[in-house]
C-alpha cells in the first residue's frame, strides 16, 4: 500500500467544487494526516494555521479538484472474462458467462481484481464497492484474493459477499454446478463480517451481504441473508429489475414484479441499495424514496445489454438515494466511473430531454450519491472540514481552456487526465500514474487472469 500520509498537503489555486456548498473558484484545500481541515478561497494561509515549511504544495493551478469518485457496484472477477456475448440480452450473456466464471480461483480472482481497481483508480475512484457472488469449491479463498489486491491498491473498499442457491432444477438461471447451500453461504458471510468489516470512522474496509439477484436465489436465503446483515449492522445489497426478462421471471415465479417481490421480503430500506433498477413502475419509484433505498446506477452496462435507461431522473426528483457504478467488465468494458458521470447524464437527457441531468448532478451521482449509498455521507463524498481527505484533482488546462465553466468541461467530453487522486491525504495516482502499484503489472495481472481462466474452461 501507500506511505504514510504526510502531516499536512495544501492544495491552491484549484477551482474546488466541494459538491456540498458553493463552488471556489480559485481556492484550497487544506489536509492534515487523513482529514480535510479548511476549504476556501485564495491561499491556504488566509483560511488556516500557518502552513508548516515541510507541508507539501499541491499546485492547482487549471485543474479542477473534486471528492473522490464511488462506485457504487461492480464485479472485479469479470475483468478476466470480458467480451462474452457482445450481442446478448442480460440473460443470454449470463447464460454464455456462468460456465466460464465457474473455472475461477484464487489467482484469476486476484489478478483480475488488481487490474480492476488499478484502472478504477487511475480514472479518479476512491471507494469502491464489489459484489462477488460465485465461489467454486476448492479453488482458494477467492475473498481474501481480492481484499488484498484492495490494500495493494489502497483504495476504500466494500466487498459485497455475494450468493446463489437457486439452480436451474429449482427454477434458477445459473447452473446447479456454481450454486452454493444456504447454510454454507449464511456461515461463510458471518465469517467474513466477523475477519473483516470495519465500522470505524475512516474504515478502509467494510463488508456487505449481497444474495445475487432474485432469479439465482431463494426466497429463504433472501430473508435469512438480511436477518443476518441487520444481526452485525451491516448494509444489503442485490441486483434488481435490471431487465425485462427479469420481471418474467418473477411475475412467473413469485406473483410479483421484482421490487414488489423485494418489499415483500423486508429488502427495502436505508441501509440496501441495489443495482440496475431500471424498470421501476411509479410505486416502485415513491417506495424508493419512502425507505431510503439506494440505486446504483450503471448506465453503460445497461446499455451494453440493451436493458434500457433507468428512471433516475424520477428517483431524484422522488427524493430517493442515487449512486453510479462501472458494474463488471464483462458487460462494460473498459468503463470508468468518471465516464459513467457523461453517459448517465446523456442517457438520462436522450430519454426525458435537456434538462433531465445537469453535469453538476450527474457529479453528485459519482460523489456524495454514493457515499449516501454505501452509508459514509458523514465521511467521503463531499470536500468539507472533517471529511476524509478523498479528493480528485483533474488537468483542465489545454484543450479545456475553451470551455469556461470547468464542472461542464469536467463532465460533457473526454474524461480529463488525473493530476493527482488522494485517498485519506495519500497519493494513490500523481499525473496519470498510478504510485501504489504498477499501471503495466497492474495490466498485465489482468491479462494473466483472462488467459489463466480461460484455459480452465477450454
């Protein structure tokens, strides 16, 4: 992981978008160990204590410094297996994928998870979440490969324990071969939870309990599952009406549409947020924001799948808890969380028009929306005194000098080129290069991955 962070970073001359409170536009952020200690306009010394000689400057100078990115949902294990099925619906793709995820194990698990989170963070990401939900046996502690590829990294992270029960000879999608037994999987959580979930202030770890999605898991281990959860204090999270085959299947299968079925179960509530929920109905949208739970948005994926665009716009305006999130590699490839900021608020305008998202919203998406999600908005996703120093400082000079209002040039082109990325007042990634571990082994550990699970299954 990183050094020790320095006594105190100062960041001047930035234009600092605190997304909570008003926008400075030439200003500073003052650091002390891992928390933000004053914001403000004009240099450090007028807003703060005597900046000690052996602070180190950051100059701000045509960047634009924001808090750091969340994403709010992902599969890191997917990194190894991306293209399957490019052409696919969502249960077309999983269908093509499942006989491929079965031949992880704890190397392909690592591998793929360290170039994952190295490209997550070199694209402005702080915390992260990863809901894993296949576990072969006797392939190696797959959870543990990918928490120590986390601390490689140094970024927040929160590993959903993920499951699935329900084979296809009960009904499910997934085949019997890559399911696992209730008890077993129940066991399996409570242990991961008791060797590895932080609830301090400042935690670079917490866990979440994550059944996979109502089509590969059981009614009993939904309810058992957040029996648990809400045993340990911990957060729920599943993948819900991401597709139209989806609410089939339930309806079919349960009598109810898919959130219809979650509520039901007690599933909703301000401690869940689930991913996708792209057909939500109105009363799906109102009972959203009456339990405050949370959305993990994943325009690309979404796209990718030709599952459609999700009611985001309605939710917000609702008054219901909104994050975006990469989701897997496998159905979006290459994407980073600061390039979902762009398509979710181009998707959102194509589907209800021009004033559907702002480039300001859709960065509150990627900030503060998901560290509500993940039950940190005391900590991360703002630039406020006594918040943990997560912060993202993005190049805006050269070609972005043509556009004048920085947060637009941020979020309607090209992702601009990271200056630096800080994760609790330590350097993770400083011009463009990653400082925890290597970009290139970091790419290459990918690669290893594909061409190791690959060659299992062939």
């Amino acid at each position: 992981m990183t050094d020790p962070a320095p006594r105190r970073v100062v960041i001047e001359n930035a234009y600092v978008v605190p997304v909570a409170g008003a926008e400075i536009p030439a200003g500073h952020v003052v650091i002390e160990g891992d928390r933000i200690v004053a914001v403000g306009p004009g240099a450090a010394e007028g807003a703060a204590d005597a900046v000690p000689a052996d602070a180190e400057r950051i100059d701000g100078s045509g960047c634009l410094a924001t808090p750091g990115l969340v994403n709010t949902h992902h599969h890191l294990y997917q990194w190894a297996a991306q293209g399957v099925t490019p052409d696919g619906t969502l249960f077309d793709w999983l269908v093509a994928s499942y006989p491929l995820w079965a031949g992880l194990d704890a190397e392909v698990v690592h591998g793929a998870a360290t170039a994952g989170l190295a490209w997550l963070a070199a694209s402005g990401c702080t915390t992260t979440t990863d809901h894993h939900y296949i576990f072969p046996k006797g392939r190696g502690d797959l959870f543990d490969a990918e928490i120590e590829a986390a601390w490689r990294v140094g970024v927040r992270f929160h590993p959903c324990r993920g499951s699935m029960d329900r084979g296809r000879s009960q009904g499910g999608l997934p085949p019997d071969e890559i399911v696992e037994d209730v008890d077993e999987i129940l066991a399996a959580t409570e242990d991961a939870i008791r060797k590895y979930h932080d609830p301090s202030f400042g935690s670079m770890l917490r866990i979440a309990v994550a059944p996979c999605s109502p089509f590969s898991v059981s009614g009993e281990l939904m309810t058992r599952s957040a029996e648990l959860a809400r045993s340990h204090g911990v957060r729920l999270h599943t993948h819900i009406a991401e597709s139209r085959d989806e609410d089939e299947h339930c309806v079919a299968q349960f009598g109810v549409p898919p959130v219809e079925y979650l509520d039901q179960l007690g599933w909703l509530g301000p401690d869940v947020w689930l991913a996708h929920a792209v057909h939500l109905t109105d009363k799906d949208v109102r009972r959203f924001a009456e339990t405050g739970t949370g959305t993990a948005h994943c325009p690309s994926s979404n796209g990718r799948l030709g599952s459609g665009i999700a009611r985001i716009s309605d939710l917000l305006r609702a008054g219901a808890t909104v994050g975006l999130g990469v989701d897997g590699a496998a159905s979006s490839e290459m994407t980073t969380l600061a390039g979902e900021i762009r398509t979710a608020m181009l998707m959102q305008r194509a589907r209800y028009g021009p004033r559907a998202l702002t480039a300001r919203q859709a960065l509150e998406l990627a900030t503060l929306g998901g560290a509500r999600c993940l039950g940190r908005d005391a900590e991360i996703g703002t630039l406020e005194p006594g918040k943990l120093a997560d912060v993202a400082l993005w190049r805006l000079d050269g070609f972005y000098d043509a556009i004048d209002d920085p947060v637009v040039a941020f979020a309607y082109g090209r992702t601009p080129p990271l200056a630096r990325l800080l994760v609790g007042g330590r350097t993770l990634v400083e011009d463009g290069e990653l400082r925890t571990v290597s970009g290139t082994e970091a790419a290459q550990a990918g690669a290893a991955a594909h061409r190791r699970l690959m060659s299992a299954v062939r």
